[in-house]
C-alpha cells in the first residue's frame, strides 16, 4: 500500500494558547499525492494546524511526521528544506522586493550556506536561479509583473504570485491557507487552473478553504475540524452526507449535489 | 585645491561610508545607534596600528574594520535578543560602554586624545569610499539583499521560507560596524587626532539620519543620504547663524514628503524604465470586457 501511505502524519499533537485548547490530541494523516482538504467553522483550529506543521508554534504535546521523519522539533526555518512550502491566509508577500524577487525568496532554502547566498541573483541578468524563477512566472502567466511592486498589484494576482513563491522550494507537501479566499469568480478560475496545472505533477496539497465547491473540484480527502478536534474525514461526498458535518459546519442540508468542475476530469 | 574644499570632500567620502555602516542593519530592519562606538573601534584600532606597529594606513584601516566586525559579532549574541526600541536602547547603551572605555584607556591616551602620525589625503579616502560603496553594492546585487529585505519585510514569513534570520541580522550588524569602523579609521588618519568626545550619541543619530532621509531600500540611498546631509549645511554657510535651523526644517520637510526616504527601491524601478507594472486600475480595466459601442 505504497501508494496511499501518508506523506504527513500528526499523532496526538495538542496546542494551548493559555486555557484556550486550540488543538486538541489531534491525529491526522495526508496520503501521499492526493489533494486533501481541511475543513471546519471559524477558530476550528484549521490555521494553527499549519503554523504547527510549519513551526511557527511549538506543539505542546504530539510529534509530527514527514514521510516518517520525526520534524516536531526542526527549527521552522528548516522546515521548508525537509519539504513543506505553505502560503499564507492573508497575502505575505515582501512590500519592498519586486515580483521576481519574492518569487526568489522561495528559493532560498535550496541555497543556504555562504556560495548559495552569494549568488549574483540580480547582477547577472542570466544568473540560472533568476532565469529558473521568470520561467516559473512565465508558466503562471505572470511574467508581464516581473519587475512591478507588489503591493500595486491586483489581490488576485498578488495570491498567484504566492503561490508560485511556494512552489519555487520545491515542495513534497504544499500547505495553502485558504487560497480562494477574497478572490472574484474569474480569479478563482484563474487560481483554480494554476492548481490543477501543480497536482498534476503528483504534489501532495493540504488545503484550508471554505468555499465547498472549491474543495469538492480539487480535493480527493476532506478532514473536518471543530474546536480543535477532527470530527470527521472521508471523500468530499462522504463530507456532505455526514449529519454532524452538516449540522456544524455546513448548514442545512445540503440539496444540490456537489459540482465536479469539468477540469477535475482533464 | 582648496583646503576648505578638500576639507568638505573628505568629510562627505568618510559621512558616505558611515551611512553604508548604518545602512547595513537598517536594510535588515534594525536601528544602530551604536554605530559611533564602532567607529571609534575603528579609529582607535587603526591609529594604534599604524603608531605602534607601523602599518601603512590603508592596511590599519582594513584591520581596523575586521576589529570593530568581530567586536560587533561578539556583541551581537546579547545585543540582538532585544528588538524595536530596546535594540536601540542597547546599541545606544554599547556605544556609551565604548566611549567610556576609551576615555580610560591610558595607553590611547585617555581623555587627552590620541594623536595619528600618519596621514593620508582626499585620494586615498575618496578611493576607500568607492571601494566601501562597490563593495556594498555587489553584495546587495546577490541573494543576500533580497534575504535582508525578506528580513525587513517580514521574519515570520521569511524565516518559514527557509531564511535564518538571526544569521542575517547578526551578518547585517557586523558588517555594518566594520564599515563604521572603517570610516572611523579614515576619519583619524586625515584629521591626524582623535577624542573619544567625538564618537557621541550625536554621530551615531547623525549616521541613521543619512540612512532614512536617503532611503534604506536601495544601495543608493545612503550615498544620496550622506551628500545631501554634509553638503546642505555648507550651502546654506551665507545664512550664517541660521544655518542650522534652515538645515532642521529642510530636514522636516524632506521627512514629510518622502517618508521612505528620497529613494525608494518602486521609484528606482520606475527611473529606470525597467517597471512594465500598470496602475490597477489599468490592468482591471484590459481584463474587462469592452463596452459595446454606440
């Protein structure tokens, strides 16, 4: 069962932020090459279950797995290196570079140490890494804001350009915090294609997201979080039929069937 | 040339290389106002060299420089624990500790002052600035600029995309007092006598003030900082006793309509014909459909 053995697994990892029990004696697992998402009511829990995974908090209690490697107590800088790449719920690019400078921030950790840092990234216009980061923008059709400001650019792009920030490490295991969030429609089928275009490479995603029919066109697995535990877990479909799941987070019951975008298929 | 002129244009190429050492850490988001106590390292250290051990200046200088970095690295450890003000607070409290020590440190003469027998003229600085400017340049031309911006901008993001960002505080700071220390040097082998008196509050404030009011977002900055910062006084020499007061509000003015500083790294961009960005409302309007005519 090689196939479905799990990229990231969490064992009984509990987080307190004083008494209030954001995390509690949580066990999950992302199987390796499949597109699971988490899913949940507002301060489930979903984000700091990144920020766990990433380091920005210590767990207080549980050990976190990568492809079987313990990395609960790998500094958060690190972390990237063993292969987990995540963006942010609100944009986090940096003000101050351009476009193709955060692009080249998400190649950092594939040049740590003095040689990599001393790369003359912005001195030889053919440098490899800079050549390597324009191609990526071409690929996410974002190369005409190569040299723009950031903080000028439309939300939607600014999210793209994100993500191509992520994907620039590398990673075995992208974590996206609520990627379709604040986007309009046509971002988010701008958005929507620039992810298929990545999973269709074999990368694992774990994805934090409300919008359900976002979830059910790009996720195989759903995981439901409530107040810090996993309530339930199963494919999109077995997420909607789920009485509790409904009752918690979803509302009413739901009637319409859940669309499968026509991109799913391709 | 005139004395008075070489005399201004030394104190402009010295001023340029203590606003690289202040730029440095400001790059990376951090305010130095220890920096005249990394000068005086830098002074006293090559002084010394170049009295006692004959060195040639240049060579006591370069020393004198890697002296005030490892100072600054072994400082580093405690002094960058603290953050926002408090770092501030600590590098003002090291340059106090410096000052302090030198005014008791007999064999540099103490309180008297140190005498500098060698001497060196406006080439040799002007050639050291330029070197210190390059130098500045080339490296923030490589993935340590954008590492130190990243830092800047934001540690938590920077530090989950792999960037250790302890490691490039603690290189900012470093190499920024090497170069303060490096100017120090110039500083004492042209002006032939040092005092500890001079290394003050008021030089390290002065430094940062090159920085900010040129912008700490390019490596041009700095250098625009420093010539308008030691040239403006000695324009504004006819208002005599007012002088100073023209200088303050110019300085006012300047921070209220450039608060990023006189360059900043978009402008540039812009200047330099290199910014294909379109205004947002722009690229909203191509992506829209076209209103049917008529």
């Amino acid at each position: 069962m090689s196939a479905t053995d799990p990229i990231l697994r969490l064992e009984s990892v509990s987080k307190h932020f004083g008494g209030l029990r954001v995390v509690e004696d949580l066990n999950l697992a992302v199987r390796r090459g499949v597109r699971t998402a988490l899913i949940g009511p507002n301060g489930a829990g979903k984000t700091t279950v990144f920020n766990l995974i990433t380091g920005v908090f210590p767990v207080d209690a549980g050990r976190i797995l990568l492809d079987g490697v313990d990395i609960t107590a790998a500094p958060s800088h690190l972390r990237i290196g063993h292969g987990i790449a995540r963006s942010f719920q609100n944009i986090r690019l940096m003000p101050h570079l351009s476009t193709l400078e955060n692009v080249m921030v998400g190649q950092h950790c594939r040049n740590r140490g003095v040689r990599g840092v001393l790369q003359p990234v912005n001195l030889v216009p053919r440098n490899r890494w800079r050549e390597a980061a324009r191609a990526a923008l071409v690929d996410a059709g974002l190369i005409e804001y190569e040299r723009s400001t950031v903080g000028n650019l439309p939300y939607g792009v600014q999210k793209r350009i994100e993500l191509v920030r992520a994907l620039m490490a590398q990673p075995r295991l992208l974590l996206l915090d609520e990627p379709a969030a604040g986007l309009n429609p046509a971002e988010t089928e701008a958005l929507q294609a620039q992810l298929e275009k990545i999973c269709s490479g074999g990368l694992t995603v774990l994805v934090v997201e409300h919008d359900m029919h976002f979830v059910g066109a790009l996720c195989e697995d759903v995981i439901v979080l409530d107040f810090g535990r996993k309530i339930a877990e199963g494919s999109p479909e077995d997420i909607r039929r789920n009485p509790l799941v409904q009752e918690i987070y979803l509302g009413a019951p739901v009637a319409q069937p859940m669309e499968r975008h026509s991109a799913r298929s391709a | 040339m005139s004395g008075y002129l070489e005399g201004v244009l030394v104190l402009l190429a010295v001023n340029v290389v203590f606003a690289y050492g202040g730029f440095l850490p400001l790059a990376a988001g951090q305010l130095n106002l220890g920096l005249a106590g990394f000068a005086a390292i830098g002074a006293y250290a090559s002084a010394y060299l170049s009295n006692v051990f004959k060195l040639p200046p240049l060579v006591a200088i370069v020393f004198a420089g890697i002296v005030a970095g490892v100072v600054a690295l072994i400082v580093a450890v405690p002094v960058l624990r603290t953050r926002g003000i408090y770092l501030a607070l600590a590098t003002f409290a090291l340059g106090q500790i410096v000052q302090a020590i030198i005014l008791n440190l007999e064999v540099v003469g103490g309180a008297a002052g140190y005498p500098v027998a060698a001497f060196i003229r406006l080439p040799a600085i002007a050639a050291t600035a330029t070197v210190v400017v390059a130098l500045v340049w080339l490296l923030f031309a490589t993935r340590f600029g954008i590492a130190v911006t990243a830092v800047h901008d934001d540690e938590t993001v920077a530090d989950l995309m792999g960037i250790d960002v302890r490691a490039f505080q603690v290189a900012a700071f470093a190499l920024g007092s090497a170069i303060a220390g490096v100017g120090g040097g110039l500083y004492a082998h042209h002006f032939s006598f040092i005092e500890a008196q001079y290394f003050n509050i008021s030089l390290s404030i002065t430094i940062v003030l090159y920085v900010l009011l040129g912008g700490t977002q390019t490596v041009i900055g700095p250098l625009l900082g420093a010539a308008v910062f030691t040239l403006l006084p000695e324009v504004l020499r006819a208002s005599a006793n007012w002088r100073y007061v023209a200088f303050a509000a110019a300085l006012i003015v300047l921070m209220a309509l450039r608060p990023e500083g006189l360059v900043t790294g978009a402008q540039l961009r812009r200047l330099l014909g290199l910014a294909r960005a379109q205004p947002r409302h722009a690229a909203v309007a191509a992506a829209l459909p076209k209103e049917p005519s008529g």
